[in-house]
C-alpha cells in the first residue's frame, strides 16, 4: 500500500476497535499518529508506515483483542492473523515502546519473539510519538509521561515498575529522534 493506502486503512481499523469502547485511548492514538506526521521530514519514504503504526499502536487495548495483557503482543497478533496488515506494521505494534521489558516481567518473552525484530528509527520514532503524547492526545514530554504512567498504575505494579525501568531507554529514544529532527533542521534550503 501506498500514496495514503496504508494509513487510509489503519485509520478505520484503529477507529472500529477502539472509538466506541476505549474513547480516551482512540484520542491517544490519534494524537500519537499526529506526532508521527510532524516527523515525516526525517522518515522520507518510511513516513506512512510510521503513522499508520501510530494509529494502530494501542489497538491491543480493545476488549475483544484482549487475550495475554500485553497490549503490544495481543494487538500484532490481530494485526497478523486477523487484519492481515503489512509484517512492517505488525512488528513496530508488537515491540513498540521497549514492550520486551514488559513481557519479559509479564513471562511474555517468547511469545513476542514470535515478531521478528530488527531495531531501526522507526523504533525509536514510535517510542518518541507515544511518549511525548498524553492519555487524551495532546502534546507532552517523556518525563511527564513517565510520572503520568507511573502515577495512573502506581509506582510499586507492574506497569509502574516496567516503565520506571524502561526509562532510560525511552529518553534515549527520544534524543536521537530529537537529533535527527535538528540535524535536518540545520540543512540549507
């Protein structure tokens, strides 16, 4: 797919599964998919599939997706074997935001090993739009969203714990992309 044919169907898909019974999450994902299009500079021909996997990142929230708990793990495998959506797609949902941290707490491990993963910037792209976007889809910055995780889940839970942990690697995330948006920036016109 291309020319908007990926992110014209990642929209309705992440749209039917999460609007209605999750409202507060399809705002999330719409903001971190908006974050995801001011970053096209950098991405060149890979700035589709990146927005598309932000819109569709969180769909492992929905109830009818919901099988292990782990939202990345339970939303590539619909996006595998049900929605049939490009492997490249699939795979930035199933290890988006250091998610093998939290399988490997959740005893996960194998299971998302079942998604290939091969490290790139759109890793580090996803990571950058999801942690700079709030619960409700507006601009925020990683560490804000860390406190915000944190708090939500409570410090001493899994999740709290997981993303605590995951941290460090998150902020790095973050600053390479930053580095990236500010080498581009730099470039003469």
């Amino acid at each position: 797919m291309s020319d908007g044919g990926l992110t014209a169907w990642a929209y309705p898909l992440a749209e039917s599964l999460l609007a209605d019974a999750l409202p507060r999450r399809w705002a999330h994902v719409q903001g971190v998919a908006a974050r995801a299009r001011s970053l096209a500079p950098i991405l060149g021909e890979d700035a589709e599939l990146l927005e598309a996997a932000a819109v569709l990142h969180d769909i492992g929230y929905a109830p009818d997706l919901v099988k292990s708990g782990l939202h990345p793990l339970d939303g590539a495998r619909y996006l595998r074997e049900v929605a049939r959506a490009d492997e490249r797609v699939v795979r930035l949902v199933a290890h988006h935001s250091c998610a093998w941290m939290e399988a490997e707490a959740r005893g996960l491990g194998a299971e998302l090993d079942a998604f290939p993963h091969v490290a790139s910037e759109l890793d580090d792209a996803l990571c950058y739009c999801d942690m700079n976007t709030t619960p409700d889809g507006t601009p925020t910055n990683p560490i804000d969203r860390i406190n915000e995780i944190t708090g939500r889940y409570g410090p001493d839970s899994l999740i709290g714990t997981f993303i605590r942990r995951a941290e460090p690697e998150i902020l790095a995330s973050t600053a390479r992309v930053l580095d990236q948006v500010a080498a581009v920036k730099r470039q003469p016109m």
